[in-house]
C-alpha cells in the first residue's frame, strides 16, 4: 500500500475508530477466507484459562499492511521460501492475572541481577509497562509466565493459516491498554505519513 492511500485510509476515521474497528473488532486478515479464527482463539485461551474475547491478532496480520511509522503501509508477507523473509504474527493476550505474574517476576529478577537484558532494554520495558503491557520477549525464560505464553503461542501456531509464521505475543492488562496503545502508535504513524507529505 502507498504512504498516499494509507494517509487516505486512516484519514476516513479518528484513531480511536480505526483501532477499533481494523484492530479489535474485525476478523483479522489473515484470517480473512477462513472460518477457523473463532476455534483458533479459543484454542490459545483455553490454554491460559482465558475467554476467547482476550486473544487477539494485532499487527499486519490484523490489517494487511503495517501500520508501524518505521514500514508504514508495508503489505502482509506471507510465507515463502528460505531466502525471503516472511512478517511476523502478533498477538495480544489480555489479562490482569498473567500481566501482573510477569511484571512481578521480571521484578524479581531484575532486583536479584538476574535480568538478562541489555542495559536500554530496561527502559523499554518500563515504557511497556506505563503502556500496560509486557512483552513475551522480556520474559525471564523457564520462568512460569514464560511457560503459560510458550505453550499458548505453540498452540497459536499449530492451527491453518498461522502455521509455520514466527508468533511474536504481549500482555496486556486490561483491554482499554490495548487500545491506548495502538491508538497512540497511530498518532505516532500519522505524524511519520504527515512528514512524507511535506
């Protein structure tokens, strides 16, 4: 998609509308053709004793393109073959419980020494956590959040037509945060298409 009809696309709604209704409430695209998205999500809920209203697809999976100002209006990449790289999936799981383990426990490690990770990811962590939300990827590994997210995520990817694509998951406290969140990112993409214009 061209920076020009993605600035007319985002410019046929307010953010909010757009979050809503391209990010939270439609069928993901990538499950655009395919009946299975319900089965898909209570499969991954179940799994983290959630309702299925608390999984969600995000990103370019959810659209069809990006919506991040660094790729804006990149299309989907779909699987292919070794050389090419294929886009991520990214998915939100919505839940206070889980959100609060993982936040207590990369606490934890952080105040015993034992987070590995690098010096300005921490404060990446902590705008995440303002955000509310935590990435699967700041994790401490073989800790038990870490394993709830890895057993979901491995069932996410088993099921047609996510089925071989990298899975990439945040925690979201409340769903409210996840509308923050990519209503913000919009902001930030509509300032990036703005300056393309200029």
């Amino acid at each position: 998609m061209t920076t020009d009809k993605l600035r007319s696309l985002l410019n046929s709604r307010t953010d909010a509308e757009f979050v809503e209704h391209e990010i939270l409430v439609r069928r993901p695209w990538i499950f655009d053709a395919d009946e299975t998205y319900q089965a898909w999500r209570t499969s991954v809920a179940s799994e983290l004793g959630l309702g299925p209203d608390n999984v969600r697809i995000v990103g370019s999976a959810a659209t069809g393109f990006s919506l991040s100002p660094l790729k804006p209006g990149r299309p989907f990449r779909r699987l292919a073959g070794a050389d090419d790289r294929t886009s991520d999936i990214d998915i939100a799981l919505i839940s206070p419980n889980l959100f609060v383990a993982a936040w207590e426990t990369i606490l934890s490690f952080d105040r015993s020494h034992r987070l590995r990770v690098a010096k300005e990811d921490v404060g990446k962590i902590r705008l995440d956590v303002y955000w509310g939300l935590v990435g699967q990827h700041s994790l401490p590994r073989n800790t038990d959040p870490a394993r709830k997210i890895l057993t979901a995520m491995t069932v996410a990817g088993r099921m047609p037509p996510l089925r071989g694509y990298p899975i990439r998951c945040r925690i979201y406290r409340r769903v409210e945060d996840l509308r923050a969140y990519h209503t913000d990112s919009l902001r930030h993409l509509r300032r990036q298409l703005a300056a393309y214009g200029d």
